[in-house]
C-alpha cells in the first residue's frame, strides 16, 4: 500500500486520476499560475510522521523567491 496519494480533478471530462508512490519517494505536486506556483511535498519525518511542506516557488522565472508557507505536519496536533 502506498503511504502518499494524489488526486487530480478537472478537465473537459471532469474525471478523476489518482496516482500513488510509495514512501521514500520525492513525490510531489505542483500548481502553477503565470505569476507563480506552489508545490506540495509530502514526507515522512524521522520519527515516522507523515508531514507535508508547501512552498511558494517560481514558475517560468515569475513569482519572486522560493518560501516555505508550511512545514508540518499532515495532521492537526492536539494541543
């Protein structure tokens, strides 16, 4: 069973596509404007978490410098 999944919506069909990987992949996902993009990352953290980095990145040499929005994890920590 793979530890990450993505799914895609849209398109003149309006399907849906999922694509899986396993853990210890650099899968990752990006969406991207003409002003810039985000690119989500999940990874599994050394103690064995799921987290997820989302970056605000170029795109097509627009939309300024790499930054981190959130680093963390998946879920929401009690606390």
């Amino acid at each position: 069973m793979s530890r990450f999944y993505m799914t895609m919506n849209g398109g003149k069909s309006n399907s849906q596509d999922v694509t899986r990987r396993v853990q210890g992949s650099s899968a990752h996902v990006t969406l991207a404007s003409w002003s810039g993009a985000v690119r989500v990352e999940p990874y599994v953290s050394e103690d064995g978490r799921d987290f997820v980095r989302v970056l605000r990145t170029p795109w097509k040499g627009e939309g300024g410098p790499l930054e981190v929005l959130y680093d963390g994890p998946f879920a929401r920590e009690e606390g």
